[in-house]
C-alpha cells in the first residue's frame, strides 16, 4: 500500500508516521498495525522523532494536510501530484 492510499483519509498522527515507516520498508505490511511498535511513536527517539519530522515536511512541501482537531491528524491533499521534473501540479 502507498502513503498517497494509506492516508486517504484523515489519520493519527502515530498511524500517519507508521503508515510512512510501512512506505519506506522500515516496518512489515500493515499485518500487526502500529501497536507493536508503539514505543517508538510514544516516546522520545530518532526513528519516531524522524517520521513525525518527515510528516511535517510533507505538510510543508504541500503533499499532505495536517489538523489540529480532534487530534493532530494528517492525510494526503486531494488532487496533489508529482510529475516528472519533481513539481507539484
């Protein structure tokens, strides 16, 4: 599954920077969910630091959206695309 499918729709944040660990091959398939690895969501460390730092970028870049309310939450923006040179159309 990609990020663009896994974050359709609105997701937690911890469910957001697991689904992009899952993109890149740092976790398995979405088999067992985030929960086994909720230690690095929910607490201070480099790999869970540089997911939620990479989600944020993606908000910045204008790949993904990102709410504040009920939780802080991220999903793809519709209609975002990367072409071939590398620009958001």
């Amino acid at each position: 599954m990609t990020l663009r499918e896994s974050l359709a729709d609105w997701s937690d944040w911890d469910v957001a920077a697991f689904a992009l660990g899952v993109s890149i091959g740092l976790f398995s398939e979405w088999t067992n969910g985030p929960l086994p690895h909720k230690g690095i969501f929910w607490s201070a460390n480099p790999i869970g630091d540089a997911l939620h730092e990479a989600l944020n970028a993606l908000v910045r870049g204008g790949v993904l959206e990102r709410r504040e309310e009920p939780d802080v939450q991220y999903r793809w923006r519709a209609g975002v695309d990367v072409n071939v040179r590398g620009r958001l159309l």
